[in-house]
C-alpha cells in the first residue's frame, strides 16, 4: 500500500533559521513525488514535482531533494510570510494522490 | 490564466440532506479530481475523472458521487449526509501529459 509520513508535524523557527522538512515514503511505481503549501482555510498551492531520485528543484527560498525512499523541503533563511503548512503527496501505479499529514511551519520575526 | 474555481465557498446543511459541489477546472486541463479535508484523517482522495470517464475512486462510500461534463466541468453530489462530512472539498485539475495537479479553493461544508 502506498504511504507518505511527513515530520515534524509541526516546526517553530526563527526567521534567518533554516531547516528541513521530511517526506517519507512507501510507493509501488513513483510516478511523481510533489509538494505543496496550504494556509489556512485555502487550498493546496502547488510548489514541486520530483520524478527520480536524485532529482532537485528550486524556487525561492525551498529547495526540495529526492531519493528512493525519501524526499526533504530545505528552507533556507526562512521569513514570517513562509508560515504554512507544507504537505507531501505522491503519486504510484494506482493512479491516485496519496498525501501525508503534513508539517505545519511557524516562522517567528 | 485562471485558477481552479469551485462553488458554493461555503454550505450548511443538516444531516439526511444532499449537496452538489461544483468545480470548474483550469483551461485546457481535461483531468479533474476530489478531495475530502479533514483535521483528523488529512487530504483523502475522493475520485478523479478524464474526459467525462471515472478514471479512480477512493475508499469513499456510495453516497459520494461525481461527473464530469464534456467542457471538464465536474461535480461531486453527497446523499444521506452525516455530520462526519463536515469537511472542506477540495477539486484539482490536471493537464495531459503530467501528474500534477493544481487545487481550487475548496468548498467548506458545515453539516448539523
């Protein structure tokens, strides 16, 4: 059965402190590993797509990495306006995006 | 280009009742699934459809249901409503060729 378990579940950082964000996972077949930002009461926003391990993309002050069984949201020098939740889905042969509890950021001035 | 857009925002209803939720998908982007949100289970997959087929469903009992029209539009309808699905609904859309998926605001239902 596919599975996604995100820690921390929650993460307090000062601003200028960064961090890491873990997405662990079990999949049969990865066809796509993504993470998005949700704030309260919106709807997921869509950040990332990893395909293959090894994989990296950039934007801003994430960066998110990919291996085999796990994938990690970096932050770097986060700022207040970075306070959200940070959810990991993926995506394997069954078609359907499995998520996981996410990790839910405060970035304090 | 415009977002995923869904309506209603907001829904109270009471329990034995049925809702229809609507959602209109990004331009061009023909797969669209559904979504439950909830503090206790997280984001579940409801059901997704492709060009006006179902093309995967969730762990969701028969009272939820969907379709998709021929311009991508989609709705999910909830029968027999209890007040466990109180919850915010979330559609998202995809285009051909990618696994993405990009999410609309969510529909939050109230159910009393």
């Amino acid at each position: 059965e596919d599975q996604v378990t995100q820690s921390p579940e929650a993460l307090r950082l000062q601003e200028g402190e960064s961090s890491s964000l873990n997405c662990s996972y079990t999949v049969s077949g990865l066809r796509g590993l993504f993470w998005y930002r949700q704030d309260p009461g919106k709807g997921p926003e869509f950040l990332f797509t990893l395909y293959s391990a090894g994989e990296e993309k950039e934007k801003e002050r994430l960066k998110a990495t990919l291996t085999k069984k796990e994938s990690f949201l970096h932050i770097t020098a986060p700022k207040p306006e970075d306070s959200a939740t940070y959810l990991c889905a993926l995506r394997g042969n069954t078609g359907k995006l499995i998520f996981g509890q996410g990790t839910t950021l405060q970035v304090k001035p | 280009k415009a977002g995923v857009t869904q309506t209603p925002r907001y829904l109270i209803k009471t329990r034995g009742q049925q809702v229809t939720l609507s959602c209109s998908p990004i331009s061009g982007h023909r797969s669209v699934s559904w979504y439950q949100q909830t503090p206790g289970q997280g984001l579940q997959f409801l059901f997704e459809y492709f060009s006006e087929t179902q093309r995967n469903k969730g762990n969701f009992p028969g009272r939820f249901s969907g379709r998709q029209f021929s311009n991508s539009r989609s709705e999910m309808n909830v029968s027999t409503l209890e007040l466990g699905d109180s919850a915010l609904y979330l559609c998202a859309s995809g285009p051909v060729g990618t696994d993405t998926q990009y999410f609309g605001p969510g529909t939050r239902l109230t159910v009393l």
